[in-house]
C-alpha cells in the first residue's frame, strides 16, 4: 500500500504563494508520474499540473507561469509553487502518483484565496 500525505495549503490573499508539498510512503518500489489535481465546489476535479520520472512538466493552462511542479526522487516527494495566486484558484488540491501502474491519492489539502 501507497500513502500519500499532503501539506502547505492555506488561506490567503489574491497575489500571494503557497507551497505544496505531497510525501509517498509504503510499498514503493519505483514511482512514475506524480503531479497535482484541483477539485473547486461544485466542479469537477481537474489537472493541475504533472512532472515525469524525467521531470517533465505539463501544466493546466489557467496555471502557466505562476505554478511549478517539481520533485524530489530521493525523497519521493512533489512540490507545487504556486505565485500570483488568484481567487479562482481555491479548491481542494490532491496529489497523486503512480505507483507500478497503479494510482494513488493523497486526501486533500485546502487552498482558498481571498480577493
């Protein structure tokens, strides 16, 4: 079993950062993928942002050049920088891995931004 726990989240002002962070722990052997997804009231859950065991990156487009993704191998944990931060931003933020196959998600974490 996988367990992914999430932090960093939080309430702030329209312009301000917030960073996540999401550890993997358990039966890991080697993790693939692993990125961020968003979830607003009443919407459906979406893509934020993913990076590849080669750190390749894709994000949302509403999130271009104010999030980053990055990871730590070593650590088998992923970061999301996220500058300029807007109201429509505010969501619930799970992360998620791949694990041989198999994806996982971490509960999530309260991002909520005021205008």
């Amino acid at each position: 079993q996988v367990q992914l726990v999430g932090s960093g989240g939080g309430l702030v002002q329209a312009g301000a950062s917030l960073r996540l962070s999401c550890a993997a722990s358990g039966s890991i052997f080697s993790i693939g993928a692993m990125g961020w997804y968003r979830q607003a009231p009443g919407k459906q859950r979406e893509m934020v942002a993913t990076t590849t065991t080669a750190d390749t990156a894709n994000y949302a487009d509403s999130v271009k050049g104010r999030f980053t993704i990055s990871r730590d191998n070593a650590k088998n944990t992923v970061y999301l920088q996220m500058n300029s931060l807007k109201p429509e931003d505010t969501a619930a933020y799970y992360c998620t891995a791949l694990v041989r196959g198999v994806r996982y998600w971490g509960k999530g974490t309260l991002v909520t931004v005021s205008s």
